[in-house]
C-alpha cells in the first residue's frame, strides 16, 4: 500500500516508538495525525513532520473521533498505529499482604486495551468510507503495539500482561471483522526498546546495559527506529495481515 499523500493516525506519537513511527511514515509520503496527551512535543514531532497534532486520551471516544476527523482534513486515511500506552508494577499481593489496587489495574486495562479497541473501531470506521487504493479492495491497515510482556509477563507485570495480551487476543478476529472491508490489521510485541522511560545520564545507561545482557543477540536494548521499520512493513506489505510479531533480539523475559 502506497502512503503517499495519504493520512495517518498515531497514538502516543509524541516520544518513543510512536515518535519513530511517525518519522518512518512521513519518509514514505504520509502526513501524521500526532494523538497524545503531550502538547509539547505533539506539535513539535506534527509541525516537523507536516502534520497535525490532537490532544487525545485513547480511552476517550471525542477525543479519538477529533484525531480521525483531523487526519481525514489531511488526506485519505490510511494508517493507524496504536502505540500509546502506560506500564504499571505491583504484585498482585505485595509484601505487606495487601492486594493490588483494583482501580490502578483497571486504568491499565482501560488506557491499553480499551484505548486500543477504540482508537480501531473508530478509524476503521473512517477507513470503510473511503475508496479502494488498488485492485484487491484495500482501504488501510492497523498496527498495534503489545508486548512479549503478554507472553513472558514478569513479576508485577499482571496489568500491564494482561492488557497486552488482551491487544494479542483482538488482532485475529479484528482482522477477520475488518477483512470484508479491506482493512488490514497486525500487532507488533516489543522487547526491550530504549524509550524515554528508562531516563538518561550515567545510571541509566548502566541500568540500560545490564538489561541488554538478557537479549540473545544482539545484546542492547532495542531501538525505536527498529519497531518503526517494522510498523512501515506491517501498513505497506499488502500480504501482512492477522499476524502478531515479536521484535526482541530474541529475548525470552526471566520471572523478574
């Protein structure tokens, strides 16, 4: 599938892998439509990249449908990553016995899974509306963004695990939903990818380092450019579809 003057939907698009997301697609000729809740550097990476950025929490059905209707004023829409998400570490009962605060495990589930379902149903949405790009129907593609944390959740990882594996769980049927209308949809786990999470400076290079010796080969963190070619694969291979892929040096996560 062609890109070129056509609309993109990131979420999380202002940092991290969102951010490299957008860079790659806007090489290919897309013009990105930036939804995170940063306003700072949401304009920046959409102003660099000729854009436009939305102020959008995922879980918010205004919000998102503001983000659809601003990428439809750029062009056909072709694209949506899904790449905004939040992490959380509790054990599901900590050392002093009590349990995980079900609020917090709800919030993950709704910023990650629900965000993401929603963020789907509402540009596909938009998608069926517009005309085919080539002979076989196609109307767009969808890329989310899991983790091997829903394969290899770690100790404190239950919200974040399940939320992920729920994104891994919708990718099948979605796609089958979405094939009567053309619309392809794939879903990307990450390893460990050196974000803005981790922070900077000395220590946590040194942290960065130490987590980079788990990775089989090779052995660092990866980098967000690296999910990016994966995400520009995911939308221009016509023949992607349905499939969910892990990009992680190889990495199988140990309990903690």
């Amino acid at each position: 599938m062609e890109l070129e003057g056509a609309s993109v939907i990131v979420t999380g698009g202002a940092s991290g892998i969102g951010e490299a997301s957008a860079r790659r697609l806007s090489v290919l000729g897309a013009k990105p439509v930036i939804a995170d809740l940063n306003e700072e550097k949401g304009k920046s990476v959409a102003s660099e990249l000729k854009g436009e950025f939305v102020k959008t929490d995922v879980s918010d059905t205004d919000q998102v449908q503001a983000a659809v209707d601003a990428a439809l004023g750029l062009g056909p829409l072709r694209g949506l990553v899904n790449a905004a998400g939040i992490g959380n570490a509790s054990r599901t009962v900590n050392r002093e016995g009590k349990p995980f605060p079900l609020d917090q495990f709800e919030f993950v589930l709704k910023v990650n899974l629900i965000g993401t379902f929603n963020c789907i149903r509402l540009a596909a949405s938009a998608m069926s509306q517009q005309d085919p790009c080539d002979g076989d129907g196609q109307r767009g593609a969808i890329v989310n963004m899991a983790s091997v944390a829903a394969f290899d959740g770690q100790i404190g990882q239950a919200a974040y695990s399940a939320s992920k594996g729920g994104v891994v769980g919708l990718t099948l049927p979605v796609a089958r939903d979405l094939s009567a209308i053309g619309i392809r949809v794939n879903t990307i786990a990450p390893g460990l990818i050196d974000t803005p999470i981790y922070g900077s400076g000395e220590g946590s290079d040194a942290f960065k380092a130490n987590l980079g010796r788990n990775v089989l080969f090779p052995k660092r963190l990866g980098h967000a450019t690296e999910l990016a070619s994966m995400v520009a694969e995911c939308i221009t291979n016509d023949y992607m579809n349905g499939e969910t892929l892990r990009v992680d040096g190889g990495i199988r996560m140990p309990p903690k």
